[in-house]
C-alpha cells in the first residue's frame, strides 16, 4: 500500500505539473480571444487543452492526497469521505456559477465574507485549545502554523479589496473610469506574496510536527524494547 500511495502521490504530481505547463502554454493565445472563440478555433483538441489547464491542478493535488492517505493507511469510509472532497474541489469551478450564478451579488460575496471572518476566529480559537495542551516540544510546530493561517486569512481580506471596493476587478469598467487597474495589480502581488509565506509556514509547520512525531514513535519503540528485554523474575 506505502508504493501504491506512492505511485498516485507521483501521477498526481505529474498530472499539477503539466495543468500549469499547459496553463503557460495558452496564455498567450488566450489572451487576445474568448475561452469559447478559442474552442471553435481549435476544435475538440483545444477544448481538452483548456479543461486540462482549468480542472488538471485540483485533479493532480486531490490526487497526490489520495495517494498519501492510502499510503500511510486508512479506513474506506475516510478514504470516500476525502475522495467526496477531491471531487467537489475538482468540479467546484464548474458547479459554483451554475448553482450560485455569474451575475454580481452582494449578498453571496458579503456572506461569504462574513463566513471566512467567523470561520478564521473559530480555527484561532480551537488553534489555541489546541496549543494549551501541547508539550512545550510540540507547540512550535502549531505556532507555525498559525502564522500560515494568519498569512491566508490576510489574504483573503486583500482579495476582498482586489475583487470589489477600491480597485473593482469585477467592474472592470469602473476599475478603468477610476484609475484603479495599478492598485489591483499592486494588490495582487501582496496576495501571491502573503499566499507564499503562508505556505512557507505550513510547510515548516507540518515538517516539524512529523519530526516531533517521529521522534517520540523512536522513542516509544525503544522503551518498548527495552520493557521487553527486562527479565521477568
């Protein structure tokens, strides 16, 4: 199961890799034409390049998730709880504006934004019960992931700015009448920059908590082994 997990881990790696290869590729002839201009011009062949670029990325992430879930052992019932999630995250771009629309609305974003508000103070909120109860060995790996989910939550907020008030990317024509287009663009690379700490943190994060883990497993073996060997008299 540990090479099985492995070789998905890979493809799924593979598959992220050539999305954004892909990705790389039609941007510059996506960039004077519409998705559905550029479809008729292509034909079936540009339509599977395109789904390729828009859907391969989730599909290779989810996928390297599955790979490292099975390989490190889990229950089917998990396993088809976090394929349900792959799926949806997979699909999302497709689902999302037929269920909710492509029209502007104030109330869907203005909900969604009050959503990520409460949802950031309950994740601090466990985060902190969570940290009270770590050894002091193990509470830096939590800190470091905090400053990940601080990174993200800022740039959501940022986001919020580039999408609606003040530089209106989703208005393009007032973003324009008012000057904005410097700002968004300003904005979005705080946002790539906050996105990339933030995984930064995750990373040091996880990678300190799985040698935290580690260790006290070699540790749990050896007095193990060493409870074992004692002779019983």
């Amino acid at each position: 199961m540990k090479r099985m997990g492995f070789w998905i881990f890979c493809c799924g790696a593979i598959i992220t890799v050539i999305s954004v290869s892909m990705g790389n590729a039609l941007q510059a002839e996506l960039k004077n034409m519409s998705v559905e201009a550029f479809v008729q011009q292509q034909g079936t062949a540009g339509w599977m390049r395109f789904l390729l670029f828009a859907f391969g990325f989730p599909l290779g992430v989810g996928g390297s998730l599955l790979g490292l879930l099975i390989g490190s052992g889990t229950s089917c019932s998990r396993f088809l709880l976090l394929a349900g999630v792959v799926a949806a995250s997979v699909l999302a771009a497709g689902l999302v504006p037929v269920i909710f629309g492509r029209e502007l609305s104030a109330l869907f974003f203005g909900g969604g934004g009050y959503s990520i508000m409460l949802l950031v103070f309950a994740v601090l909120w466990y985060w902190g019960r969570l940290r009270s109860n770590l050894p002091q060995t193990s509470r830096l790996a939590a800190d470091l992931q905090a400053a990940g989910y601080l990174c993200f939550a800022a740039a959501a907020w940022n986001l919020c700015g580039v999408a609606t008030m003040p530089a209106f990317a989703l208005e393009p024509e007032k973003m324009l009448a008012m000057n904005a287009q410097s700002f968004a663009i300003g904005q979005m690379k705080t946002i790539m920059v906050l996105f990339i700490i933030g995984w930064l943190f995750t990373l040091l994060g996880l990678r300190q908590a799985a040698s935290s883990a580690a260790d006290r497993k070699k540790s749990d073996d050896t007095q193990q082994s060493g409870d074992e060997a004692e002779p019983v008299i």
